[in-house]
C-alpha cells in the first residue's frame, strides 16, 4: 500500500527460553502485528458521543506536524493505552500519536511521516469507555 507508512515497527517478537538438561536453550516465536492497522468488519464506525475535533491546517508537508484539538471527550480509556488517551490513527491504518485527555479536552501535533504518498488523507481519533471514534476531515499532503 503507498497511501499509508508501512513499518515492522508494529512487529512484536519474544523470547522463550528453557532450561534444559546441561544447557539454556532458546527460541524466537514472531508474534502477530499490532492491531494499529485493525479495522472492524464492515470499516471504521464513527461514534462521537458528543465529542469534536478540528485540525490546524488542511495541507501539510510530508514529515510536518499537525496540531490537533478535540473537545467534549467522555471518555474514560484508550483502546491501546491507559488511562484517558486519545489514540490518532492515519487512514484507519498506522498509529500515529497518543494524546492525553484532561477535563474532556486534549490537545497536541502530529507528525506526517515523510514516507506517506502525496494526496489527501484523514486522520482517526479513538478512545473507549464510552466507544469514540471520529474521523476528521479530509487534508492534503504535499
């Protein structure tokens, strides 16, 4: 896919180790990708519960930031962190930032990395406990 950064940073891998009789023997076990590019059965649902967000541009630069302001966030959970955190995914695919919620509010940048096609592009924000989802409005990266 050339709309999205694709990394194996996502990529978990862990190691087991045994003891056996008379030595330490090891093994690598490669354990499925992060969800960060998990989308639901049907696609992504936008449930707002009230909330809002705005972006500070509608162009950026590739490997430029954007600031990000949301409001009215009830929720009380990530669904890949802890705590009262807003997950921002580009596209409904790669995790971009996580931005904390205080007093229903959160604010802060992203970054576009410079590997991300030139074209128009959105931004997702999630959190749980209520289920929030908003999808912004379309931006141009450049």
């Amino acid at each position: 896919m050339t709309t999205t950064l694709r990394t194996t940073a996502t990529r978990r891998t862990a190691l087991l180790s045994t003891i056996a009789a008379g030595g330490v023997t090891a093994a690598l076990v490669l354990l499925p990708a992060a969800s960060s590019e998990a989308v639901p059965p049907g696609g992504a649902v936008s449930r707002s519960n009230g909330a809002s967000v705005t972006l500070s541009t509608t162009s950026v630069k590739r490997g430029g930031r954007i600031k990000v302001t949301g409001r009215n966030w009830k929720a009380q959970g990530s669904r890949t962190g802890n705590g009262k955190v807003v997950t921002i995914k580009l596209d409904d695919r790669d995790i971009l930032a996580q931005i904390p919620i205080r007093n229903k509010r959160f604010s802060g940048y992203v970054t576009i990395p410079r590997p991300v096609a030139k074209g128009r592009h959105t931004l997702r924000f999630l959190a749980s406990k209520p289920a929030t989802s908003i999808k912004s409005k379309s931006f141009k990266v450049r």
